[in-house]
C-alpha cells in the first residue's frame, strides 16, 4: 500500500474524486456535478467519519457509531 493514493475519473456529467493518506488514518472521496456542486462526499480521519449523500442526509460517526445524523 503506497503512503498515499489520488484518483480523478470523469463519471458522465460528474467528477469523481478520492484521496487516501496512509491509509486508513486519512480518506476522503467526493463527486461533484459539472457546476462544481458536491453531491456525496465521505471523510474519515482517525476515529472520526463524515457523509453526505446526494438526497442531503448528513451522519457524523466516532468510533463507527453515529453521534448526529441528519436526512431529509
């Protein structure tokens, strides 16, 4: 496993983004339309983890257990 990985890969009209920094201790991924909106993203550093989906619902985790979850 490499210290660190990028990806950047055109998905129809969406552009899809993922970086992992020695890994698992850092990871995001991304994918916005092509106005630049973001329409999911997923972060994780140590023992935190944040989401976003496109229907707007928001989790924040600690330790894999979710502390504030937020849909639509």
């Amino acid at each position: 496993m490499p210290l660190y990985f990028y990806r950047r890969q055109a998905e129809k009209e969406n552009l899809h983004q993922s970086f992992s920094g020695l890994w698992p201790l850092y990871h995001w991924e991304i994918t916005r339309n092509e106005s630049g909106k973001v329409l999911d993203y997923e972060g994780r550093f140590l023992i935190f983890f944040e989401s976003k989906s496109r229907n707007g619902a928001r989790v924040f985790k600690l330790l894999g257990i979710p502390v504030v979850e937020r849909t639509r």
